[in-house]
C-alpha cells in the first residue's frame, strides 16, 4: 500500500501552494493520480483512508478539489469521529463529500443499501444508532438526517420524516446540550421501561423536541446526571400516554352489603 501525506513538507513544490488548509491530514491508499495545473485534483483509489484530528473515513475511491477544499468518497463509505467526551460516532454510506473549509457533509446509502447508518457510541452508556435517506452535518454543530428516520438509543425509540440534532455549550461548565427535533408526518417517540420504577409513554404531534445535556469532556463523563435532566416537548395536536413510576393502581373499595329484604306470602 503506498501512504501519501497531505502536508506541505511533504508536497512537490508545485503543490505546496495548495497544502496549506489540508495540512496534518493523511490519506493512504492503493493507488495515487494527480493532476496539476491551475485547479489541482487529487484521485485515490482502493483502500482509501482519511485521517485528520478526530475525523477519519474509509473509502474505495476518493478525490480532492484543492481549489474548492472538497472531497468526494465512493464505495463503502465509513466515517468516524471522536468527540471530546469520547463519544464515537459512525456512518455508513455508499456516497459522501466532506469540505475542509466549511465543514460541511452529506452522506447517501447505495441502491442496495437503500438507508444509510448512525451509530452514536457515548462513553461509558450503551450505543444507539439511527437509519435515514440521507445524512447532511455541518462540523459537530447541526446533524440532520431526511427520509424515513428511525431513531433508537437507550429507552428511547422514534419514528419521523426529519431530525435536527443541534450541539452547543450548555450554561452550566463542562457540560454540553443537544436539541434534538423530529418534524414530518407526525412524529412518534417511544419510551421503554428498563425497571419497574421507571416511567414509560410514547407520543404523537406535529413536532417533537428533546433537550439533552450532557458532559463535554471526559473528565465530567462519569457523572451522567451532574448538567441535568432530560426533558421533552410535543408541540401541535399531540396525543399519548405517560405513566409515572409513582403511579400506583387504584383498588376498588369494597362497597358493604345491605342487607336483603325477602317478600312472602302473607297470610289473611
């Protein structure tokens, strides 16, 4: 396998000019083709392997546009990256691009393949994963996935046409929150009951909405209660059922017997 550095040091000359913003990447593969000139286009093909910082993705076949800072992936596409609270997180594709400079992504199944896959791995909790049409990201920041969207991670399942998960810095320290909403033919969530003192529901409206914080490193991640609670929103002609784990069965009272008067013959 020939290992091709995309860093300036490691450049031709007549590529330097371009190596500047994919400095510190690296991509290994079976084969290699260049084309210089005005717009340098890179080819890679067979075993292909991207690697930089927390992101890395596997291909058949790829290829760079220097001047646009866009790649496109072909062929059993795997994408994986590392968040800073060690939570992995995994697609599956058949087609994808990624641009370095805006940080922008889709990525799409193959015919027979049909839905591409997420899998969300946090730190020390069990995983979830997430089939849609398509997957688009812009960084870490705002995941959105269209078409037939099946979501299902711990007790929670759901069903949609579209979910936005947006990611930012929660008001608390070293905490992070995740705004998730599920819109498109009246999205349902499901909540499965683990013990007995759980609550379990499930709900059906025009928009679901979740708020999920969460630690944002490492060093808080032990402590999965420490930013907060979860807490969900069903908006626009919502129906459903929750029950509480404090919900205890009414018992019918007893109601007491009057006593029964029986009517004889009397005599005259």
């Amino acid at each position: 396998m020939k290992t091709l550095f995309l860093a300036a040091l490691l450049f031709a000359p007549s590529l330097k000019s371009h190596a500047g913003p994919v400095a510190g990447a690296v991509v290994t593969s079976s084969e290699w083709d260049v084309k210089r000139g005005k717009d340098t286009i890179e080819d890679f093909s067979g075993n292909v392997h991207y690697h930089s910082g927390p992101n890395q993705i596997w291909s058949d076949w790829a290829r760079f546009d220097h001047a646009l800072q866009n790649w496109i992936f072909k062929g059993h596409v795997k994408a994986l990256h590392v968040e800073e609270s060690g939570t992995v997180l995994k697609a599956y594709g058949s087609k994808g691009s990624y641009n370095e400079a805006t940080q922008k992504g889709w990525l799409l199944p193959s015919p027979k393949q049909k839905q591409v896959l997420l899998i969300h791995e946090p730190l020390n909790s069990f995983p979830g994963h997430a089939t849609a049409n398509k997957i688009n990201w812009v960084g870490t920041a705002k995941t959105t996935l269209t078409g037939r969207v099946h979501a299902q991670e711990g007790q929670m399942e759901s069903w949609s046409d579209k979910a936005v998960i947006l990611e930012s810095p929660a008001k608390q320290e070293g905490c992070s929150l995740r705004r998730v909403t599920l819109s498109g033919n009246r999205p349902v969530a499901v909540k499965s009951r683990q013990d007995p003192k759980d609550w379990t529901g499930a709900v059906k409206a025009d928009r679901l909405k979740t708020f999920e914080p969460h630690p944002s490193n490492q060093e808080s991640s032990d402590s999965s209660d420490v930013c907060g609670e979860n807490r969900y929103v069903a908006m626009g002609h919502a129906r459903g059922w929750i029950v509480f784990k404090n919900s205890k069965k009414r018992k019918k009272k007893k109601s007491k017997k009057q006593p029964s008067s029986k009517k004889g013959n009397s005599k005259q």
